[in-house]
C-alpha cells in the first residue's frame, strides 16, 4: 500500500506556458514528486468555454 501523501491540482489548457506557470506551481509540483503522489487534472472544457466569444482562440 502506498502511504505516500496525495497532491491533486489542476490546470486549463488556454494558452502556453509561461515564467507565471514555473513560478506559481510547476517548481512546487517538481520539488515535491519524489515525496507525494500526484495527480493532475485537465479541465478541457473549462478551456472551451473560456473562449467560448472567441473559438478561434481555442486550442487545437
């Protein structure tokens, strides 16, 4: 059994990657993946509806 301590975050698909990315979770989520077990969800239709005015911004 796995007794490691369980981290759940999420993220939306509406854009690239930037330094506010790094610095506000992915660093966290690299320092602590030997310790914790980690599971990240996509809210893919939240990143639809955000555009939803603008569908031409949706990724592909």
């Amino acid at each position: 059994m796995n007794t490691l301590p369980i981290i759940l975050t999420g993220d939306r698909p509406t854009g690239s990657l930037h330094l506010g990315h790094y610095v506000g979770s992915l660093r966290q989520r690299v320092a602590l993946q030997q310790d914790h077990q980690q599971y990240v969800l996509i809210a893919d239709l939240q990143g639809l509806t955000d555009n939803g005015s603008n569908p031409q911004k949706n990724p592909r």
